[in-house]
C-alpha cells in the first residue's frame, strides 16, 4: 500500500464508493440473469480502484468520458443509483430517461459525458472537452477513461497528438485489464502501452489499478499539473475484470483460466486489500466497515426495486430528443 | 444589391458569427494561414488567431471527435472538412456520436456543431474528390442537412447552422466557389426547412439541389421556349425538408422531376420522389422522376466525367417525355 | 386469402413468392398457402407489381380477406382504392401444365356499394381483364366526374391515359345502360379435370350396370354445393337446361339417390345447371342472369365451370363457396357419394 493519507473520510467515502460500485454490479447481475434488465451489459467488478481513485481526485466540474464498461465511472464520479438503475431498465426516470441504456449512461450533471458503445468511441469527446475547457478559459480537467482494447484504434493517436501540441488538459487513463474482449491483450498489442504516448511526448505513467491510494495519489499530482497547463498526461492501470467481457461472456476458459481469475479475486481484490488496510491502520473496524457495506447493501435493493416499478417512458417519447429544437421529430 | 462570390459569402458569414459568439472556433487541415485550398477562410486567422482558427494534423476522425466533444463541453466548433468525399473518414465520430448524443442522453446533452464540405463533380479531381455524399448524413437521424445553391443560400444557411443547437453538415458546391450573386450588405439569416421558389410554372416541377438549381432553372429557360411552363424549387436544406412548398407544387403541375448531385440510387432523389408519391400521388399525372449522378465512381476524364452529371439539356428531354405522357418504361 | 376447401375459414400463409414491388407475370407462383396437411402455391392472377401486402408469413388469414394488390406501379395503390382496382385472387390446385388452368378462377364483378355487407372478395371490372393503364390524377378526375375510363378503352383511345384524355373522354357518347347492367353482374370461372367425373360413370357402369346421367350427378353435387354455401336453406330447387333450354327441374337433388332424382313442376330455381358439355363453347357471359348459372362445358380432358350471378342472389363468398365445393366434388365423386 501506498504511503497513508490522513484524511479519514477521504478513505472511507473511497472505499464505501468502490463497494457502491461492486454492489452496483452484482445488481445489475442478477438482474440481467433474472431477465429482468433488457440487452445487456459489462461487469466493472474487479476494477473499482481505477475509477474510484481517478475520480476521487477529480472535482464535479472535471469532466470524464466513459467506456461500454461504464457503471464505475458513473458510480465514482457522483451518480445516483436510482437514476442508474432506473437507466438500465430503460424507465423514463433513468439519467438518459431510458433512451440510453448501460452502454450509453450518462451524467453531465456531474460532468460525465457519458459511456461510449464503440470502443475509443470517446476519446475524440474527451480531447474535445479539454480543447473547450481551454479556450473558454476554465480549469476543469477531462479524464478519458478506455481499455487497452482500445489502444488498436487510429483515433487515439490523432487526438493524442493534437492533445500534445496543443497541451489540452486531459488525462488519458487506459485501463488495462489484460483483454482485449475476448483476447489476451498481449496478443494485440506490439510494445508497450506507455510508449505510444511517450511518443507524442505525453508524459506516461504505469500503476497498480488494484490499489486505490497508489491511483488516486498519482491522479492527484497529475491533475493538479494539468490544471496548471502541463498537461496531456497518460496512466496505464494495471487491473483486471472479473466477469467476462460482458454478462453473457460465461464460458470463457478458452481465453481465459479459472486459476487466473481466482487468483486476482483472492489475493488482488481491491477492496478487501484497502478494507485491509482500514482496518490495520485504525481508520474503521470491521463492525462499521460490515454496517457500511450494509447501509450501501440495501440502498441498492431499494434503488433496484424502485427502478422495477418505475414507469417507461410515454411511446411519444420516442421522436423527442432527436434534434434540441423540435419536439417531436416526426410529427 | 452587391454581388459576391460564395466563398465571400462564407467567409463572411463565419466571420460575423464568429464576432458575434465568443464560442465559436473553426477547426480543420490548413484553415489557418493557407485559409484553406480554396482560399475561402483568408484573413479570418488574422482576426481572430491561432486559438479560434485552428490547423490540425491530418486527422479527420481526430479533429471530428474532437469537435464533438468541445460542443459538448460549451462551444461551437466549425468544422472544415476539406472535401466532402473525407466524410467517410469521420462517420463514426459525426454519426455515432455526434447525431446520438441528444437522443442518447435523453435529451441532456448536445452537439452544437457545424461540418462545412462540399460536393461536386466535374473539376477533374477523379473519384475521391469529386462525390456528393450529403445522401449518407441525411439518412441519420439527429443531423441537419443544408445544400446552398447560391452565395446568398451560402451566406444565410452558413449563419444559420452556427446558430443550431443541433450537428449540421452544410456542403457547398465547390465549383460554385467564385461564382457571384446579389447578397445584401446587412444581416440576415435564411431559417433551415424553407424552400425557395426560383421560377414560377405551372405545367413540370422542377426540384434541384444545391448545384442541380442552377441546371433545373437552364432547363426550365430551354422549356419556356417550347411553350412548356417549369417551376424551379430549392429545398435548400433536406434535413429538414419543406414538404409543403415541394407537395403544393406538385399537387399544381402533376408532373415533377427531382435533380440532385448525389448517386441517383438509394439517394435524395428516390427520398424526395417518395414523398411526392406518398402524399400527392392523386394529383399525379406523371410518375415522378429521379435525375442523379450516374450511378458510377466518378471519372478523371472529361469526356467521360462531363455525362455522369445531369445537364439542363437532360432535364429538359425528361421535362418533354412526361409532358407527351412518355411511361418510361425503358428508361 | 383463396378458399381452397369447403371446410376452411382461413388460410396459413406459409410464404410470399414474391417480394414487394416485385414485377409479377400472369401464373407466376405469388405464394404458398396451406390447408389442413397439405401446402399449395398460389398463382398471380394478372400481371403487375406485388404492392400493398397487408400479411405476413405466419399468418392465418380469414378465407377472402385481401393480403395484397397487384398494381400497376411498383409504389401500390393504397388503402384507398376503389374496389375495381384490387386484384382478383386464383386458387391454384395444379391440375394442368397450362398456366390458366388452375382451379377455380373467379372474376366477380363490383356489386354496388352498400349492396354487399362484410364482403372482403377481390373483384375486377367485368369489361376488362386488365388494369387500364391511367394517371392517378387522370383516374381519380375520372372517378370525380363519374366518367368510365372503359369508355376510352372501347373507343380505341391508346393508353397510357392522362389528363388530356379525360377531356377526351368527357367528349364520347355515352354508351347507354351497358356500363351500368354490366356493374351487377358477377361471374366466376373454374377448372377442373374431367376424369372424376368419368371414372365414375364408367365404374357405375362397368362394376354395376348402372347408366347415369353425368347432368345427374352434376345436379345431385351442384345442390350439395349449394346447400354447403347456403346452410339456412331447406328445400333447393336446380333447374337443368342445355344451350336451348330448361330440360328437367329437380327438387334437393342432393339428398335423394341419383337414379332417383325428384322431378316437379317448372318452378322458380334456386340455381340453373347448364350442360354445354356437348358444344364447341367453353365459356360465355351473357348478362345479369334472373337465377344464378352455372355452366359445365368442356375443354379436351378439362370441365370449364363458370358460375353467373348478380349480387342480390348471392353473396360473393356463397357464390365462391358454391363453386369451390362444385369442383371439389367434381374431383372426387366417391367421397362425396358415400
């Protein structure tokens, strides 16, 4: 573990979000098994100290854009699970007033910009978020969250080269849970991750994404400098998913071992290491550590059941939004 | 009037709006200094710099995601996209999330951009720089199609999609880039979904689109020789389409040709043909042709290049075979 | 949706043949209904296009509702049309490699509207076997102004129409009260293979001695047919005549033995069964009838049935009823006999 931070709630709001994450997901599981959840979904589980440190790190006007795995990001950057939930089962009253679904969340109200269907898909909105913030003269910070499968797409390196010239303020973080869907990453991807970005002169740092204190101290000083100008920055994290690449994903010992995946979950979990420490430090003792994942425990059940019973959206719902300055598109 | 040319006109129009909405930046290869290949963004860097005309890498998806992302987060990107055949480069980020983005978040975030490019072949430039592609973007919901046909359209529509909440993607026709016509010294603006009726006729309908206005309105010239009376119309934007203006004068002449740049298949033509017969099908005396590009690559060779276009002597033949009651059967 | 038996309401529509907009020849397969345990295509009754398909595959569709149009455009016609302007269903039973052969084609003329109640049966002009070729705006200023665009046709005026024809039309003398005697008259055409019908004498004859008359059995199935398609009646009286005239009138000769028909006093029929069987004609059309008609004549190893009648006598879906169950009959005595 990383050196100790002294201040107790900022440990204990990371460590009661990564267990909001977690069970988020474990929800969202069950619903997708039960068919209850229409489409489908990708398990953040297992990653939780990436988006939870980054965006502890982060304030509400900072901007983050998401991936196809996103429930984490949206849990780490302030949403609600009612609204979550209320999204995933495409009820009027979800984030995107159901229009969106999983792989669309999204939350500008606390400066996400949502979860992305195609792979890098938002790498050019984040660039582009930054590009704003910069010449509109704010000091928000972007964050563009993506996986290392993402690292194969061309768009990457075009925005991270305008990125460079133009120091935008954005910090590409690449979490690297090792596949790339269904194929080990190492067999993808020529040379190292990092070096891509070095190349663009893009200052790259690699970090254990199961260790939420080493992410978010290094998110810290990387945002503090890109608020300052001296950005783009790029983060490698190094973690590890434990569902498949989706929900559906079950038989996957053909790219992937059972040994593997329990060894990750035994000896790696991200949240019984930092529970761990919380407790060895004298931060929390198991009783309100056990009372907190409780309290987070039935918050979901009850944002689960809420979201059952929720309404849809109206049918005339469906040719709004499409563009802002007529209502109903086809009427 | 004053008469200017259409690449004055759109320069005027950016720089007017550029004055007037701190916002806005124009984004795209060689747009700064060289003012772009066509020389029409010359002198606009000098007014208003490097921050807010800005010259990219040779990076269409790049710059579009980025564009995206930026008008996400609080400004309006202009987006110069050299020609109109690289908007296959930037699908992805124009149509997946750009047009989604408003309907994807159910209604809470949007794309308030503008793609300018054009259309238009015979300059010689050969198959990949000479299509006439606005069919593609038109059949996405969520983006805004305009097709100026004349300095004036370019100048009023060009004011108007900066003003747009909504991604609009405006083609110019490049080889209308010095031709002059009347544009009034003071402000206006034309509203998007309004169709201008060039020429009053009562006996042919003569429906064309950017470029094809001027080829319906040599054609109808050629027929009023003849004793045949053609009305000319310009949609002037497609998405959205003015049906009333185009039904109203169908239902008035019964017989109606449409002419557009696009291929002639699965294109503007066909969609507009459409309507006509859904909605006025019992006015119809004729069936409603489609006149487009030749259904083939573009060709270099002039000779070749010259008859994939439809000329005013073309649409006139067709004008007399509907009006001798001709079934088109071989045709 | 084709009746293609005398017990079914509806038809599974197994596949469309064609798709939509599809250009469609006259006896190109359209698609495939099935009945019961066996599956049948059904043949295009004119050409045109497919347009206006209003059922898809799976589906089980009520026997006379209409499941699509042939139009004369690839883009349809609409809901709206008028009904002189829906296609004309075949029942297709291949019985012979000729491609009008398929059994029983009908062609029913346009009852006045109103005269009809819930009735769904494709029809088609009587004076035409083709679609006038006309402008919509032509046909539907024709329409407005009560003008027939068969007068056109009749006066030799070339198609396509437009319209400055209609002008044209405007100027014709009007052809007295044909159009509108025509407009009630409704007939329908069948086919079917005479060897039922021969078998069977010849077996009655050779196994036992036995002579009938082939009019006989034609009665005895013609008022079984009936009685099917008419299931409220009690008595039914079938007149049997020749091209000269009425030669025999039965009562119910459905429910008495062949040999043994009743025969009473000449009476108002229920239905006339003309034998043309011994003439070169195989078809006619020779007006609004005072009984429903229904001619038997013959066309080399083919019976060529034709059923005549106005839409006051018979609803159309009694008048196909009873023509259906005629040719069913037909082709395979025994069952019915037995």
């Amino acid at each position: 573990m990383s050196a100790a931070k002294t201040n107790t709630e900022d440990y204990l709001r990371m460590y009661a979000q990564m267990v909001r994450i977690r069970t988020f997901e474990d929800n969202a599981n069950q619903l997708y098994l039960s068919a209850k959840m229409p489409g489908l979904t990708h398990m953040y589980s297992g990653e939780e100290a990436v988006a939870v440190g980054i965006c502890e790190a982060l304030r509400v006007t900072d901007k983050i854009t998401s991936t196809h795995r996103g429930h984490g990001h949206c849990v780490a950057k302030g949403a609600d699970f009612k609204e979550m939930f209320c999204e995933l089962l495409g009820k009027e009253e979800g984030y995107c007033r159901g229009k969106g679904g999983s792989m669309h969340i999204a939350d500008q109200s606390n400066g996400n910009l949502g979860a992305n269907a195609i792979v890098g898909g938002s790498m050019g909105i984040a660039t582009g978020a930054a590009f704003s913030a910069k010449l509109l003269g704010k000091d928000d910070v972007t964050v563009c969250f993506f996986g290392d499968g993402a690292t194969a797409q061309g768009l990457m390196y075009e925005v991270m080269n305008m990125a460079a010239l133009w120091k935008l303020p954005v910090i590409y973080a690449c979490e690297n849970n090792g596949y790339s869907e269904y194929t080990r990453t190492d067999e993808i991807a020529a040379g190292t991750i990092t070096a891509r970005a070095e190349a663009f002169g893009i200052e790259a740092h690699q970090v254990d994404g199961q260790d939420v204190l080493a992410v978010n101290e290094l998110t810290e000083k990387l945002v503090e400098r890109t608020r300052k100008g001296e950005g783009p920055f790029f983060i490698e994290l190094m973690t590890y998913r434990y569902h498949g690449h989706h929900v559906g994903d079950i038989n996957r010992e053909y790219y992937r071992s059972k040994e593997e995946e329990k060894h990750w979950k035994d000896n790696r979990d991200p949240i019984t290491r930092f529970r761990s420490w919380l407790v060895a430090e004298g931060i929390a003792s198991e009783a309100e550590i056990e009372a907190m994942n409780a309290d987070i425990k039935s918050e979901a059940a009850a944002a689960v059941e809420y979201a059952l019973n929720a309404d849809y959206p109206d049918a005339a719902e469906v040719d709004m939004h499409v563009f802002t300055d007529v209502k109903h598109a086809l009427a | 009037m004053r008469e200017i040319t259409l690449s004055q006109a759109v320069n005027e129009a950016l720089a007017e709006e550029m004055r007037r909405d701190p916002s806005t930046f124009i984004i795209g290869e060689d747009v700064a200094e060289a003012g772009t290949p066509f020389k029409i963004l010359s002198g606009l860097v000098e007014e208003f710099g490097t921050d807010r005309v800005v010259d990219t890498p040779i990076a269409e998806p790049g710059f579009m995601g980025l564009a995206v992302g930026a008008s996400m987060t609080g400004t309006r990107p202009i987006v110069d996209l050299m020609f109109g055949d690289f908007i296959f480069l930037v699908m992805d980020q124009l149509c997946n999330q750009a047009a989604k983005i408003h309907y994807m978040s159910g209604g809470k975030m949007n794309a308030p951009l503008v793609l300018r490019t054009n259309l238009g072949a015979t300059r010689r430039s050969a198959a990949q720089h000479s299509q006439s592609l606005h069919a593609l973007v038109a059949h996405i919901p969520g983006l805004k199609v305009a097709l100026p046909s004349s300095a004036y359209e370019a100048k009023g529509l060009l004011k108007t999609a900066i003003r747009d909440d909504n991604p609009v993607v405006i083609f110019e026709d490049k080889l209308m880039y010095n031709d002059k016509a009347p544009v009034p010294e003071e402000e206006f603006l034309i509203p998007f979904g309004e169709a201008n009726v060039k020429r009053h006729g009562t006996d042919i309908t003569l429906i064309g689109t950017s470029s094809m206005v001027q080829v319906c309105e040599k054609a109808a010239k050629i027929l009023s020789a003849e004793g045949i009376s053609a009305e000319v119309i310009d949609p002037r934007t497609i998405v959205p389409l003015d049906e009333e203006t185009l039904l109203a004068s169908a239902r008035k002449t019964s017989r109606v040709i449409v002419v557009d740049e696009g291929h002639q298949s699965y294109g503007v033509t066909g969609e507009i043909a459409s309507r006509i017969n859904e909605k006025a099908f019992y006015h119809l005396d004729a069936p409603v042709l489609r006149m487009g590009a030749m259904d083939v690559p573009v060709p270099f060779s002039p000779a070749l290049e010259d008859i994939t276009v439809p000329t005013p002597e073309g649409v006139a033949e067709n004008a007399r075979r509907l009006m001798a009651g001709d079934m088109f059967h071989a045709a | 949706m084709p009746a293609l038996g005398m017990a079914q309401d509806t038809g599974l529509l197994v596949n469309w043949l064609k798709a939509p907009g599809e250009a469609v020849s006259l006896g190109d397969p359209l698609f495939e209904v099935e009945t019961d345990k066996s599956t049948m295509e059904v043949e295009a009754p004119a050409d045109g296009f497919l347009t206006d398909l209003k059922a898809e595959a799976g589906a089980e569709i009520p026997v006379g509702q209409i499941i699509a149009l042939i139009s004369d455009t690839a883009e349809g016609e609409g809901l709206t049309q008028e009904p002189s302007d829906f296609i004309d269903t075949q029942v297709a039973e291949k019985v012979d490699a000729e491609p009008t052969a398929a059994i029983p084609t009908h062609k029913v003329a346009d009852p006045p509207v109103g005269s009809r109640q819930n009735t769904n049966i494709a029809v088609a002009p009587v004076a035409e076997n083709e679609r006038i070729l006309a402008s919509p705006k032509a046909r539907r200023l024709a329409h407005e102004a009560g003008l027939d665009l068969n007068r056109l046709v009749l006066a030799g005026h070339p198609q396509p129409y437009h319209v400055a024809d209609i002008e044209v039309l405007r100027t014709l003398p009007k052809t007295g009260s044909n159009a509108a005697t025509s407009a009630h008259l409704s007939q329908i055409t069948a086919c079917v293979p005479r060897t039922g019908t021969d078998d069977f004498l010849n077996w009655m004859l050779e196994d036992g001695g036995i002579t009938i008359a082939p009019t006989a059995l034609w009665a005895s199935f013609a008022s079984g047919a009936l009685r099917s398609a008419m299931p409220d009646t009690v008595d039914l009286i079938i007149a049997l005549s020749n091209l000269t005239g009425v030669t025999a009138v039965l009562k119910n000769p459905d429910k008495t033995r062949l040999l043994h028909q009743m025969e009473v006093p000449d009476s108002h029929a229920d239905l006339v069964l003309r034998d043309m069987t011994d003439s070169p004609i195989t078809g006619l059309r020779l007006g609004p009838p005072d009984t429903p008609v229904l001619s038997v004549a013959s066309d080399r190893d083919m019976l060529r049935l034709s059923l005549e009648f106005t839409s006051d006598q018979l609803e159309s879906e009694a008048a196909i009823a009873l023509i259906s169950g005629f040719a069913e009959r037909l082709a395979d005595p025994l069952q019915y006999l037995i």
